[in-house]
C-alpha cells in the first residue's frame, strides 16, 4: 500500500517499464523514462538546497515536463506548487512570496513574464527548455539532469502526513490562499477513485484542467497507480470544441474528467456524434453545477458510458459523488451531489449548530483522511474554516466547513443549494468576488466597488461591476479592467464594468447589492 | 470584393477592443498566437467568429473553428478571405 504518492509510479515503472505514462503536445514519456528523469530532477533539486518540506513551484505551460517535475519535487522529499501559467505576474509574486519559493521550475518565456522583486526571491530557476545559458547564471538547463544519477531517488525519509503540494485558490480578502495538501490527503482520493471507476493499465485518461486545479489530481495519480496513459490538453486544444472531439475519438480516450462548461462546449458546437466518443467508458464532471438539459444530451451521446457527478472544494478534493442513474435521468430536476466518498464523512449543520435532518438546510461539513490542515501561512483562515469536531467527546480532530448550504433529499442524496459566502464559479474556477472587489479598489480613482455574479447557463456565472469613482468621468470600464489584470487572473476580470458616482446603500450604511443586482438586465454574450 | 489590408485593420482592431486592452494587452502583432496566454478564451472564440460572419459576410462552419484557422489575426483573415472568394 502506497503512503506516499511517488510510490504509485515506482510500482508502475516496475510493472510497465516500456508503457506510456505520459503523453502531451505529441511528445510522450515511458514509465521507466519517467521514473528516471523525475529521479534525477530530485538530485538536482537537492543540490539546489530543496530539502523536506521546501516548496518548489512550477510556472510553465503544461508539458511532459510537467509530470517529470511533479514527481522529482515528491522525491526530493519537496512540496510542488503548481502556479497558473496564464497568471499575471503580480499574483505569481504575492503566490512565491507567501510560501516561500526559493527554486522555480519554468521556461524562458514565462520567466521573462517576473518582476524583478519576484526573481530577487528566488535562488535558482530550472529551465524546462532544453537548452538555456542564463545570463545571470540562475536559470539552469533541462539537459543539466543528464548529469545525475538515474537509477534511484535521494534518500528521504517521509510519512504519510507529509505535505505533497499547495494549490492556491481565490481568497475574498484580495489575495489568492494556499492550500496545503498531504500524501495521505491526495492518495485517500486516489484510492477511493481507483476502487470506484476501476481505472486499469488499458485506459486512457484525458487531462482537461490546468495543474492549479484539483480536477488534475485525479487525472496524473489515478494513471500512475494503474499504470495507464495521461493525455494533457494543452490550454489551445481546449479551445477549439471540434478538435477536442477529434482528439478524444483519435486518442481513444477512455475516461473523462472536467468542469461541466468543457462538456458543454462540446456538445453545442464540436458536431458530437456517439461515434465520437465511443472509446469513452467513463465521464466525470466536478467545479460547477451541471443543467440537466446538457446532461441528458451528454448521456445520448455516449450511451455506454458511466456517468459521475463529483462534488468537493479544493480543501477536500472530492467529498460526496452521485452516479447518474440514466433511468432517473428524464425526471430528475436537479443534479443531486450525491453521497460521501468512501472513508470521508460528510454532513449538514443547522445555523443553530444541530447536524441536519433529512429535508433540512444546512452547511455541509467533511471529516476524514482528505481534509486539508488549512491554508499556508493563514493561522486565522485555517481556523475559521478547519474548525474542532464538537460532534467528538472522546478524542480533538477537526472538521472542514465547506460553506455550502445543502440538504439532504428523500432519496439520501445531498444536493447544493448555495454558497453562505460571496465565492462564486465561472467555469469551474472558484472566484471570492472579494478578491476582484479589492483589485478595482486598489486603483486610485475608485471610491466604492461592489462586484456581482450574473448568472450563466453555460459558463456559470459572468461578473459584472459597479464603481464608483472620485471624479466623475476621471476613468473608463477599460482602465479598471486593465489595472485588474495586473492583480487577478483573466477569467477573474469583469466583464462589464459600471460607473457611478455612489453606490446604491441599505439603511444600515451597506452597499445595497439586491438593487444593484435587480438593477439591470443580465449581462449577455455580445 | 473584400479588401485585405482593410479586412486585417477590422480584426485587429476588434481583436484588440474585445480581447486584449481588456487584459491589459495594447499591442498585438498580426503573428501573435492569440489563444496562447488566455487572450481569447473558450467563449471569446465564438464571439470572434459571430463578428467574422457579421462583419464580412461570411459562414464559418463549427468544424473551421480550428487553432490552424483562428490562431492569429494573420490566420484569421486568411480564412476571411477564402471564404469571402466563394
């Protein structure tokens, strides 16, 4: 039994040394190749000073190099710290400040893409390109692996609780949160997931998500413990629904795992046929909720395959799922989230502290092996959110607050009602309209800023804004929303922005966001 | 007939408007890879091919809706005008 996530792929490489792990942008990489390589990036990173716990992040566009990456921080006894490739490089900097990287793994182009304050914090840069003489002597060359030992990682002694990686998510008091997650947090996912979608060494997994996202734990660990393929969709193939659909029918993907809107896109525009996606068995979907209306065009599309709706925030993986039962699929109203994943406990509180009854409303809390310690460097978050389990005389443990208001149904399904919070999802990412509510005020010609969610069929939800300025037409929409891009990511970015002079107020002296809400027409696709 | 140099000023222009200058992005050239670095994202690609169809004239199927076709305002008025000589 695995207790850390590198085993998986020891075991693979010594079962399939000659079989593919890895394939991506038309290169590919063998188990055992990338068991080496990941071997010899650990020695690197250990002449680089990363010892046990050090994080090590990763700022580069999805590659075969990534996973070599991934695995070689692991062994080096390193926590990994996937970073949006596409982020604007202010948030880059605030992510490599808090968690204190001092080795980045990226490439010339996104290096470029740094402050200077950024690269003063960083020690050392490996570059996954081939060949690169840094000028400054910090950027060290992919091909420098070659000079280390192959055949056998550095000796590290970690357990299960050790931390595997970090996975930065949108934080409502205008800066992006760490959450910190261990070996035994990932592999409780994996586990459950290879018992429950049986994934075998024949099977060919899709990656859609960026490594940021949690979606792509699954897709990278869940292959490495079959010793299956991984297929990595680059952020331009996801663009383009008809090649995508090629793309599935040619690779032969046989399991799926993305956000419903890529799903949707599919359907509405790639021509789906069955016979496009007859190789697929198995298709998951997790990061926003799903209309019915798409799931059962989905379903007639791929009528062999096994269909999972999966639930959980970042700091639980996935907690609960639902097995779309197909002879449901017509009359069922709403996608419910299902049951608790196996050794997770899932379950509602009242607003009066009660665990909820059937039909009640009430915020759903998770306890188990999954369950992230909290937030990097954010004593007062982790605490809010990782609470005490005051359910438990006999011994301390704490449980996650996920801030979702659900209710358990007749059927012993949970199903999501809403957030308590102002955190919304556009395409699947989480979004604190807090923290793009701070982006617009940190301009200096803006008084008041309220930032809404208009909601979306097929993205989620758009975001519109409403500010107020100091002198009346001193700005314009563009100008905040490019001094919004320098703070948070594009898909953060209001779509439309709104000015005023004051904000619309309740009586208490709050910005009135019912009015502002009701106040126009829903934002539409121009 | 369709004028090229008029038609890349069109998608250059739009491409800059919708796109870019929102994400802090003034200046692209007509090689740019625009799909790259989140400039269009999956919805913005069917913006841009509503306003191709409005604005020249032109039917562009879901299967032309490729990377080869729409990965930069050089490729973008390629296809414009192969479409706009039939």
């Amino acid at each position: 039994m695995a207790y850390v996530l590198q085993q998986l792929l020891s075991k693979s490489a010594k079962a399939y040394p000659e079989k593919i792990a890895v394939w991506a942008r038309g290169r590919s990489i063998t188990y055992r190749e990338l068991d080496e390589r990941s071997n010899q990036m650990a020695h690197l990173l250990r002449k680089q000073g990363i010892t046990k716990g050090d994080r090590v992040g990763l700022f580069f566009p999805k590659c075969v190099e990534s996973v070599v990456s991934m695995l070689g921080v692991l062994k080096a006894g390193g926590v990994y710290v996937p970073l949006d490739p596409q982020a604007p490089a202010d948030r880059v900097g605030y992510i490599i400040g808090n968690c204190g990287i001092r080795v980045l793994i990226t490439n010339h182009e996104k290096r470029e893409v740094l402050t200077p304050e950024t690269l003063e914090l960083l020690e050392s840069c490996i570059s996954t390109d081939q060949a690169e003489n840094g000028k400054d002597g910090k950027l060290i060359p992919w091909s420098m692996l070659a000079e280390f030992p192959a055949d056998h990682a550095p000796a590290v002694s970690l357990i299960e609780t050790d931390l595997a990686y970090i996975l930065y998510t949108s934080g409502s008091t205008g800066r992006p949160k760490g959450v910190m997650l261990s070996h035994q947090n990932a592999l409780t996912f994996v586990e459950w997931c290879a018992e429950e979608f049986h994934v075998r060494s024949e099977d060919r997994l899709s990656n859609h998500a960026p490594l940021h996202f949690d979606l792509s734990v699954f897709d990278v660990y869940n292959t490495l413990e079959a010793g299956a393929t991984v297929y990595l969709i680059t952020e331009e193939l996801a663009l383009f629904p008809t090649s995508l659909a090629n793309f599935i029918e040619t690779q032969g993907i046989t399991i799926w795992y993305s956000v419903p809107s890529a799903l949707m896109l599919l359907l509405l525009h790639a021509h789906l046929t069955p016979e496009k996606l007859k190789s697929v068995r198995t298709i998951l979907f997790a990061g926003e909720v799903f209309p019915m209306k798409y799931l059962r065009q989905l379903a007639e599309m791929a009528p062999a395959a096994e269909l999972y709706n999966l639930y959980g925030p970042t700091e639980t993986n996935v907690c609960t799922y639902y097995k779309v039962e197909r002879e449901r699929l017509a009359s069922l109203e709403k996608l419910p989230i299902g049951i608790a994943c196996a050794n997770t406990e899932a379950f509602a509180v009242t607003d009066d502290g009660r665990r909820a009854a059937q039909g009640e409303t009430g915020e759903l809390y998770v306890r188990g092996p999954a369950v992230t310690y909290g937030y990097w460097a954010d004593q007062e978050k982790t605490q809010k959110m990782c609470v005490p389990n005051r359910f438990e005389q006999n011994f301390e443990e704490k449980m996650y607050r996920t801030g979702d208001l659900v209710t358990m149904a007749e059927d012993g399904n949970f199903y999501f009602l809403g957030r308590r919070d102002s955190m919304i999802k556009s395409r699947g990412y989480r979004i604190e309209l807090g923290e793009i509510e701070s982006a617009l005020l940190s301009h200096p010609g803006v008084r008041e800023a309220a930032v809404l969610a208009v909601p979306d069929e097929i993205v989620g939800n758009r975001i519109r804004a409403v500010v107020a300025i100091h002198v009346p037409d001193s700005l314009k929409p563009m100008d905040l929303q490019q001094h919004c891009s320098t703070r948070v990511p594009k898909y953060m970015i209001p779509e439309v922005i709104e000015l005023c002079v004051e904000l619309p107020k309740t009586s208490t002296g709050k910005i009135d966001r019912v009015k502002l809400a009701s106040a126009k027409e829903p934002v539409s696709v121009r | 007939m369709i004028e090229s140099a008029a038609v890349k000023d069109q998608i250059r222009e739009y491409v800059l408007e919708e796109f870019a200058k929102t994400k802090g992005i003034n200046q692209i050239t007509d090689q740019e890879v625009l799909t790259k670095n989140g400039i269009i994202d999956s919805m913005g690609i069917f913006r841009l091919v509503a306003f191709l169809e409005e604005t020249f004239n032109v039917r562009i199927g879901d299967e032309e809706i490729t990377h080869d076709n729409l990965e930069s305002i050089d490729a973008i008025e390629k296809l414009v005008i192969s479409k706009a000589k039939k």
